[in-house]
C-alpha cells in the first residue's frame, strides 16, 4: 500500500483513518493513523509524528507554489492594466484627443 506523504485521510479500502495509540512496550502512548475498518498488512498505519513532519513538508511546497502562482497572477495582472491603459490611450487618441 503506497501511503503517500502526509496525513492519510483514507484507507485504500475507502474507510477513513482513526488516530489511536500504541500499547506496546517499544512505542507506548505514540499515536497513528489506521484504517478505521480493519487492522491489517493492506490497510493504513502511519505514526502520527511522522505523518506530521511529512505533512508539514507538503504544505510547504504548496505553499511555495501558491506563492509562485500568486507572483505570476500579478504579474499577468500588472500586464493586462498596462494593456489597457494602451487601449484608453489608443481609443481617447481616435477621439481626437491627442
Ligand atoms: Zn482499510
């Protein structure tokens, strides 16, 4: 089962993920994702520390892409009024005003 990076929401089986925690001797109290239907070797475990620091590096890079994106936007933007005013200028010169 290939997990993905970050928080699981969803099981391959479809079932949603539940936050439980360990009881064992080696990770006590450390919570993780699991399936929320079955516990098996073909259903979601992930520790939660883990799918955070992932996460975490997830939502940074789509952060940095939004705020490529947004540069562009402004950009294109910054463009497109100096195309109009051009225009403004162009239909004001077809007036007679200029
Ligand atoms: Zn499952």
């Amino acid at each position: 089962m290939d997990l993905g990076r970050g928080i699981p929401m969803r099981c391959d089986c479809g079932a949603a993920t539940v936050v439980l925690a360990s009881n064992t001797a080696r990770n006590p109290g450390r919570r993780f994702y699991r399936c929320g239907a079955i516990s098996g070797e073909n259903h979601v475990f992930k520790w939660v520390d883990e799918a955070h620091d992932e996460e975490f590096v997830v939502v940074a890079n789509k952060l940095a892409t939004m705020e490529q994106d947004l540069a562009d936007i402004k950009a294109d933007l910054a463009d497109m009024k100096n195309d109009i005013s051009e225009n403004v200028a162009l239909i004001e010169c077809l007036r007679g005003k200029c």
